[in-house]
C-alpha cells in the first residue's frame, strides 16, 4: 500500500464518528495494556460489517440454530457493550487476528507502515548462547570451574575407540 492509498483511507476513518468513553487511567502503562488488548485480538472481522453510522452498527453473525447468516443491528452503545463481552482477559490469548494483524498481512504491510510513519522495524533479538540462558534461568554460570576459574575452550578431543586404548595400555591385567 502506498502513500496515495494510505491517506484517503485515513481520512476517512479520521472522519467515522467515534464514541469513545475513556475512564481515568493510573498511568500510560495501564492505558497501552487496556488499548493493546483491542488493537492486537480485535474479535470481529472487518469483512462482517455492512453499516457503521452513528445511530447504528449492522454487520453479518453466524445463527446457531438455523445455520444461516443473519443481519445483526445495535446501536453503538449497545455494540461496545457485546464487543466487551468477546475481548478477552488479562493473560488470556486468542489465536485469530485479522486485517492489518493477519500474519500474512504483517509481512506485507508492516515494511509500508513503519516506512511511512518514519521508523525502522527491528529485527528478531538475538538468541541467547547456552552458558547465558543458563546463567539467566538458574544463577549458574556453567563456564566457571569448582576452583572458581573461568573455563575456556582449548581444542576438540577426538574419541578413542576401544581397539586403539587396548593397544596404547597394553594386554588387560587377569
């Protein structure tokens, strides 16, 4: 998506009528965990809504008992109000994501995203060597001897097999 595109699209969610009832927040920290919840799971697909207005919200649902698809219509207060219900709890995981979050959508877009907003993506960290995550999980650095000296790596010892010690020790005592 370029710039061309991303703009009108922008605008137009710019121009929505938005209900937004934020309550006081201890800090930012408990406001981006609250905001997060909504922005990485949302619960509803956006392909399921036919009308959003400022008097009402229709979009398509599943009836579970006649097996169809049906037109389901809420005012927006009463729409916030069933989205509540499906935004899961603090440490609980969904396993959908949709639009912009979709991981097929991620690796396409997100390069667009951040060259847009002026950023550059990070990279996967990098993994922790095995002595580290030892240190890290168990307070134990396996690289330090009983005598307290720091081990290091001197050369690589090819096993023996059993037919080479016999001959370098001589015949086995009786």
């Amino acid at each position: 998506m370029d710039r061309g595109a991303l703009l009108p699209l922008l605008t137009v969610q710019y121009e929505r009528c938005w209900n937004i009832d934020i309550k006081p927040f201890r800090g930012k920290k408990q406001f981006l965990a609250y905001a997060g919840r909504y922005a990485r799971r949302p619960p509803i697909a956006q392909h399921r809504f036919r009308t959003i207005g400022c008097q009402e919200i229709s979009f398509v649902t599943k009836d579970t008992r006649t097996k169809r698809r049906v037109e389901t219509t809420f005012t927006p207060a009463d729409f916030l109000a069933a989205l509540a219900d499906h935004v899961p709890d603090r440490y609980r995981h969904n396993v959908r994501y949709f639009g912009l979050l979709a991981p097929r959508a991620k690796s396409q877009n997100h390069d667009a995203v951040f060259a847009l907003l002026g950023q550059k993506r990070l990279g996967k960290p990098r993994r922790l060597d095995w002595a580290a995550s030892l240190q890290k999980s168990f307070g134990v650095d396996p690289l330090v001897d009983r005598n307290g000296e720091r081990m290091r790596w001197e050369r690589r010892v090819p096993p023996r097999s059993a037919a080479t010690s016999s001959l370098k020790t001589g015949p086995a005592a009786p």
